[in-house]
C-alpha cells in the first residue's frame, strides 16, 4: 500500500502474491514486480503472511534477495524501504 500514491492506483500484486500464484519466486521476472509511477518512481512491494501468521521478515528479505538478483537496483539514484515496525523475526 506504500505506492498506491505514487502510481496513482489500487495496490498493485506483491512479490510474495505473484511468487505463489506462478509457483515460486524462481518463476517471476523483474516486469512482473516493478511497476513505473509518478515521475519515473519505481515500485515494488514485497508482501507478507497474514497478520499473526508467519514471519514478514522473511517477505522483506525474498523481495530484497530477488531485486538484487535481478538487477532493480541498478541505474537508480536512491532506494527507499518502507518496512513493517514490528518485523521481530528477520
């Protein structure tokens, strides 16, 4: 939900929401994740268990893991993290 402003639109599919729905993260392509916005901001959101269940950690470090594989991060001037407060287990 961070990016709804940003791209002027509904949330957009997380990481970890298109990673179950094509089979694994393995299966994704960086398109798939990344959508463009308000002056050429690029957005992804990695998505997490559901509220008391599991640990989101673990959804932050999968979409971090996979940007980095994939090369989101190259030819960008700054990157920024909006993550859960209470994220205790990764």
């Amino acid at each position: 939900d961070s990016t709804r402003l940003i791209l002027n639109a509904k949330a957009q599919d997380t990481v970890l929401h298109l990673a179950a729905t094509e089979g694994s993260v393995e299966d994704l392509e960086l398109e798939d994740v990344l959508k463009v916005g308000y002056r050429g901001i690029k957005c992804v959101e990695s998505g997490g268990p559901e509220p008391g269940v599991g640990c989101a950690g673990r959804g932050v470090i999968t979409s971090i893991n996979f940007l980095e594989e994939n090369g989101a991060y190259n030819d960008v001037d700054y990157v920024s993290y909006d993550v859960l407060g209470d994220v205790v287990c990764g």
